[in-house]
C-alpha cells in the first residue's frame, strides 16, 4: 500500500466496525489507506473520516487535513451532536443506498398490519376466537408519511403504487406522483386529523424533537396507527403510552426509541398494541455505502459543490 494515498479513518460504534477495513480495501484497494478506531493514527494525516454512532471516547479533535466526514448511515443526529467536530468541515449522509427499499418493506409491514387487521386477528387467535371481518380496500387506507426525502419519497412513492391513499409532508414544496403532498408546520395539525396510519421518516433536528406527543398523536382519529422507522427522540413516549393504553392509537410499531437499547423496564415491551423491532428498519449496507463514499471522494476531487448528500448544518440534516 503506498503510504502516499489518502487515509480514511473509520469511527464506529455500531457492529462489528472492523468489517470496514475489509469493505473498503475490496473497493479501493491500494487507491486508500484505512485505520479503525480505536487503532492510533496521527490525527493530521487523516483525509477523511467515516463514521456512525461514534463512541464517546473517541476525540474529533486535531484532525487538521480532514477533508469531509461520511456518515455510515442517513441519519446525522449524533454526528452533528459532536462538540468537538470541526463546522468547517462538510458532512455527507448516505442516500438511499439500499436503505430505501428496506424501508419499504418496514413501513408496509405496519400498514398491511392495520389494513388488514392483523393485529385484531392476533389477538383473536390468542383467544381461540374465530372471528371474520371484511377486508377494506388500500384505496380508502389514508396513510400519511411525515419526510419525504430519499427514504421517505420512496416509501410514499411505494405506498402510493400499491392504492393507498398516501398523503405526504415536507418541510419544503414537493411533487411526488400519486402522493397529496402537503409542507411546513402550519399544514401539520390538519394533516393529521385526515391520517389513519402515520409513518415518520424525518431526521432527527430540533424542530422534529418530541414531535410525536399528546397534541399531536391526539390529533390523529379515534384507532389511528402509528409506525416510527426515523428517530426515537421525535416521540413523548408518555403520550404515546396514554394514547395506546386508551385505544386511540390501534397500534404502533416502533423501530426507534428514546433510549436504545429500549430498556428492560419500559412499558413498550410488552404493550399489548405495540410492535418493538431493535432499530433495523433500513440498515447500512456495506457495498452500496462504500460506491456511495467513493462518488462523494470523487465529487470532492472535482470540487463540486454542494456535495451530493452534503448535510446542511443550518437545517441539521
Ligand atoms: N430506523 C432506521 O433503521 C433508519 C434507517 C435509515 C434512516 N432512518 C431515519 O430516516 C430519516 C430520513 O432519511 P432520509 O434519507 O429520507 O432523509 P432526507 O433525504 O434528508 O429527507 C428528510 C425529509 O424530512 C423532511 N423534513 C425535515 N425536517 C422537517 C420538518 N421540520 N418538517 C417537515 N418535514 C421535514 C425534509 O423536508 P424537505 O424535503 O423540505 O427537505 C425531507 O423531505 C433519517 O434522518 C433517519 O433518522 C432510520
């Protein structure tokens, strides 16, 4: 390996981080030196970084080459958390990159879940209850999805060519075939009251923090579901707690939680109309991600600017 390529520093605290030395050398080879945190490197010499959930004890301090760092994932809430990340320095988010159609899968799980009463049904047989009920049609489902951006364009977008009535909401205008699209915060309330399944697909920023409480679940219609595949710290998990213990809220499947991993103790667990997955929802692939981080190097190079996936820090997404 020739010590004159660029070094890009792995910092991790998802699964099994060494994987990625592997990963990159296959795309790379010679082209790009890589370290793994916590293996010591001189922080000067370091071109970029690539990182996700990165541990506390890790410093992003002193890297004074460092070209941009790429985050291992779309959601940047706990790199733009980092006090000691230079501003200066550009983010870039995945995009999709095989994330998107994962999504999907999650967010029509929950959406078949309801339409099709299986929930009721699961219930039903835990009684040994034999109890029929007329299938509704995906066209008179009003599905609602909050974040319509490379993964959440996408679920709508899906939703919208199997029959759904699917609504959508951005912060800014969007257009999206089959889906009525609605933006900004004031159009949020309204939206809510014609929703029977609402889907979050927002990045975690201050605006969209505790998003999810007892105004707003409490908008939805009497028996309205609910499947969070974004960010835990969006819901009052209170709230959202009173709403399901009273009915409101038919059912609720929850990828994310305001702490992770959802503690022993928490009441989700085992809540009769909650369904708890540990946080997989759309999960990182390596290949994809690595093509990803290697158009964004290129892109860099030829000083494009913004960046594809460049994260604005104004917007903290
Ligand atoms: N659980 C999992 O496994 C998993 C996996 C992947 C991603 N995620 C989550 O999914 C999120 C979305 O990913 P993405 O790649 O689709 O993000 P993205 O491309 O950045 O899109 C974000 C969307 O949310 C909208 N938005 C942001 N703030 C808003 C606000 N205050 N009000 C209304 N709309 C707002 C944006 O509006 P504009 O269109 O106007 O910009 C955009 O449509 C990630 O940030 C991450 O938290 C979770």
């Amino acid at each position: 390996m020739s010590s004159s390529s660029p070094l890009l520093y792995v910092i991790s605290g998802g699964d099994d981080p060494g994987q990625w030395r592997g990963v990159f050398a296959a795309r790379f080879g010679d082209a790009l030196r890589v370290a793994v945190w916590p293996e010591a490197v001189d922080p000067a010499a370091v071109d970029y970084i690539a990182a996700w959930s990165p541990p506390a004890a890790a410093s992003f301090s002193g890297f004074s080459g460092l070209k941009a760092v790429f985050n291992l994932g779309a959601g940047v809430d706990k790199l733009l958390a980092r006090a000691d990340l230079d501003p200066a320095v550009p983010i870039i988010r995945l995009q999709d990159a095989g994330m998107a159609p994962q999504m999907v899968e999650y967010a029509l799980y929950g959406v078949l879940r309801h339409q099709r009463d299986f929930d009721l049904y699961a219930a039903d047989q835990a009684e040994k209850r034999w109890q029929p009920r007329l299938p509704r049609l995906a066209a008179d489902t009003r599905v609602t999805v909050l974040g319509l951006g490379a993964i959440g364009g996408a679920v709508a977008q899906a939703l919208a060519g199997l029959g759904y009535a699917v609504r959508g909401w951005s912060r800014s205008a969007r257009s999206l075939p089959g889906v009525d699209c609605r933006a900004g915060a004031d159009a949020l309330l309204r939206l809510l009251a014609e929703t029977e399944i609402l889907i979050s697909v927002l990045p975690s920023t201050p605006e969209t923090r505790r998003l999810f409480n007892a105004d707003t679940l409490g908008a939805l219609p009497a028996g309205a579901s609910f499947i969070n595949c974004a960010r835990g710290d969006q819901v009052d998990e209170a709230a959202l707690l009173s709403l399901l213990d009273s009915g409101h809220i038919r059912m609720a499947l929850l990828d994310v939680f305001v702490t992770e991993p959802l503690p022993q103790d928490s009441r989700l667990w085992g809540h009769p109309r909650v369904v708890a997955t540990p946080h997989v929802a759309a999960s990182t692939l390596p290949g994809p991600a690595v093509d990803q981080i290697a158009d964004g190097i290129a892109a860099l190079k030829a000083g494009v600017s913004p960046l594809p996936g460049q994260v604005d820090r104004g917007r903290s997404y």
